[in-house]
C-alpha cells in the first residue's frame, strides 16, 4: 500500500513539473513494483509493456483517425466555418455563450480539444474584444465549452473518454442517457452562469479587454466554407455511431472521408494534414498507455488486494467508490483518459462484478466512470489546462481560479448529482 501512494505521489509531483509522463509513468512504476517486492526487470519488460501494449492495440485507430479527423477540419477551414456562424449567431452581446457553444460543437462532433483552442481562439479573442470583456475569462470559457460536458457527460459523444468505458462493461457510447444530460446541464449552465457572474463583478470593478502582448496566432480568416457543409461530417460522425451503431473506427473514417470528399479542390494539402495528425496522435496514444501500464503493475502488487478493499468499502453506492478511484487517478495523472484507464484497468473487472451483484446498471458505471474522469483531471498540471492558457497568452494566477470553478468544482457536483440519480434507479 505504501509502495503504490508513493509511486502515485512521484508520477503527480513529477507530471506537475512538466516531466511527460511517457517516461514519468515507468519511474512511478518502478517504485510501485521495487516497494511491492516484484522484480524490477520483469514488472517493466512484461507487467507494465503488457498493459501499455493492450491498450495501444485496441486504441490507437481511434486516436489516430480522430486526430486526422480533427486536422482535417482544422485545415480545410471547416472548424472555423462552424466557429465563426455561431459566433455571428450569438452576438457581441453574448460573446461568452458564443464560445463556449463554438466549442461545445466541435468537441462535440468529434474534434479533438487541443485542435478547437486553435481553431476557435482568434475568433474568440475578436468577440471579447468587441464585447470589452477581460481576457482572464477567456481560458475558462474555452475550457467550459471543450473539457466538460461535451468530453464526458452528454450521451454519444465521440470522445476518448466516452469510449474506452465500454470495453470494461459492455456498454455502448448513449449510456445512462438521463445522468448523462443532468450532468451536462448541470455542467453547462452552472459554468455559464459562474461565468456571467465573474463578468460583471469584471466589469464592475473596471476590468475590461486588453490586447494580448503576442498577436501571431490571432488571424481570423473570413474565406471558411458554407457551414452547413462543415457541420455535415460532424453530424455523420454522431449519427453513424449513435444510430446507425456503427464501431467508431467506421465512423471515423466516413467522417474524413466526407470532409475529402467535400474539399476535394483543396486535394494539395490533404497529405500535410493527414500526416500532422497521424503524427500528433501517436503522443496522445502513448501518453495513455503509458499511464495505463502504471495501472497494470499496480494491479500485479500484493498491496492491491488491500487498496480495492478501501475503494470497494467506501459505504453506500458502489458508483461512489468509482467516481473517487477514477478522480484521484485522473488528478495524479494530470490526464482524463489516463486516470480512467489506470482505474478501470486495475478495477474494471471489479466493478463488473459489484454491478452484476449489487444490481447496479453497467450504463451506469460507465457514466459515472466518464463523468469522474472529467473532474480532477483540470489540476493545474494537465496538459489541455497548460494548452489553453498558453495559446490565450494567460498565466495560472491570472485565470486559474475560474478554470477551476467550471472544470472542477462544478463537474464534480454533476458527478454527485449522476450518482444520485442512480441510487433512484434512474439512468
């Protein structure tokens, strides 16, 4: 037991330095699997490489054909085709719920959060100015509309960490529909009316728009094309998956084929963008592997036996014991896919087997795991946290305090409220 808080506490501390955790993860391994009296060749070589290369193998399509998806959009212009028509949609007047609704489509349809910072920042940095709205809001808003309810909560979303519950419960991406759509309203309009709330107290104390010290990556380019046709491979994405039922490695790829298909003047540069996110999505991929091959030599060691008794013994609702196990995890590793893949690599099966004794629905483990995943991921040392603030040009002390609010804070209480419903039996 104190081997694994230890090599817990060494992969947060060190991922919190910016160290990435494709080599932090065997580290804080090795310590779990030196404390737990396994040897230290063999943990590695086999234990940990075995998990890392399991989940690689039934994940990376996804990732990879997500990412293409994501560039592809990004680079035809049809991110911001669909950006900027909401955004004319919504007003100067009401620039906050216009990006935070830019974002919640895109994240949405399937486009990866790092890929709509780009996409929608330029666009989002003219509103607030237009609104002269402080730009300390504008990490969060990003954040609200990319990381929360569009990432875990709502049924069917194509995200990474709506999917990768399913292998551990048989589940399907829709899950526990009704947690799901309480938690996102819960999500999105507790975040939006914090938000609001945060700009007048702004702009009552005299705090308007500045314009940011680096100004390279705030173009906002008008030739996009038609939005209906960029919303369309989104919306073949979601349908295909949530409808039609089919796996999301087809949806994926009738997804890019689409934006080929209706870009095809643009055939020169499909190459550079195909290789971009192919090439991006490897780090993704691995990044989480190497976080789930912590996971499997947690698992190996005789003090597991004893760290499942604890999470399994938290009193009441075994969905309780869940969202705790997947929010620690996701917050040492600074990741939501990480954490919900270490927890649900060592404790999936566990779960499992509580659900089939207690009566507890799957759909509903599976809501709670995506859910849990979405909380204490946004620690300061996460790595979409870090993106957002660099690409916005704030700093932590600046717009921190907010992300936590609307990233944390509330997911956490739609996470409570998911789990109450489903002691009710409502799903």
């Amino acid at each position: 037991m104190f081997g694994i808080i230890l090599g817990l506490i060494v992969l947060m501390v060190l991922a919190y330095l910016g160290w990435s955790i494709i080599w932090v993860a065997p580290i804080a391994a090795g310590v779990v699997a030196l404390t737990g009296g396994l040897d230290l060749l063999d943990a590695y070589s086999n234990t940990y490489m075995s998990g890392f290369v399991n989940f690689a193998k039934q994940w990376f399509p996804v990732f990879m054909l997500s990412a293409i998806f994501g560039k592809l959009m990004e680079d035809t212009g049809m991110a911001k085709s669909v950006a900027v028509s909401l955004s004319k949609l919504m007003g100067k007047e009401r620039a906050i719920l216009g990006v935070l609704l830019s974002c919640a489509v895109l994240t949405y349809g399937g486009i990866s959060l790092f890929v709509v910072v780009f996409a929608v920042y330029p666009l989002a940095l003219s509103m607030f100015r237009e609104a002269n709205l402080s730009r300390r809001l504008l990490p969060a808003t990003v954040a609200l509309g990319s990381f929360t309810f569009t990432m875990t909560a709502i049924p069917g979303t194509p995200q990474i960490q709506n999917l990768i519950p399913i292998q551990y419960f048989e589940t399907s991406p829709t899950s526990a529909p009704i947690m799901g759509i309480v938690a996102a309203v819960i999500m999105g309009a507790g975040g939006y009316y914090y938000l609001i709330r945060r700009q007048k107290k702004l702009t009552a104390l005299g705090e308007g728009f500045e314009e940011p010290k680096d100004n390279s990556v705030v173009k906002v380019t008008r030739d996009t094309p038609n939005v209906i046709l960029s919303l369309l491979p989104l919306v073949t994405v979601l349908v295909t998956l949530n409808l039609l039922k089919w796996d999301i490695i087809v949806s994926l790829i009738a997804g890019n084929l689409l934006i080929l298909l209706l870009n095809i003047t643009k055939i020169k540069g499909f190459v550079k963008a195909i290789n971009a996110g192919a090439v991006g999505s490897v780090t993704a991929i691995i990044n989480t592997s190497a976080a789930v091959g912590f996971g499997t030599v947690v698992q190996a060691v005789p003090g597991f036996k004893k760290l499942t008794e604890i999470l399994l013994g938290i009193p009441g609702n075994p969905l309780i014991s869940e969202a705790v196990a997947v929010n620690l995890l996701a917050g040492a590793t600074g990741s939501a896919s990480g954490g919900m893949g270490i927890a649900l690599e060592a404790l999936g099966e566990k779960y499992y087997q509580v659900a089939m004794d207690s009566g507890v629905s799957l759909d509903a483990f599976h809501r709670i795991a995506s859910l849990s995943s979405g909380g204490l991921d946004a620690l300061p040392h996460n790595g979409a946290v870090l993106t957002v603030l660099t690409i916005t040009g704030m700093t932590h002390k600046n717009s921190y305090r907010d992300i936590a609010v609307v990233a944390i804070g509330i997911p956490i209480i739609a996470t409570a409220a998911a789990i109450l419903l489903a002691s009710f039996g409502i799903y």
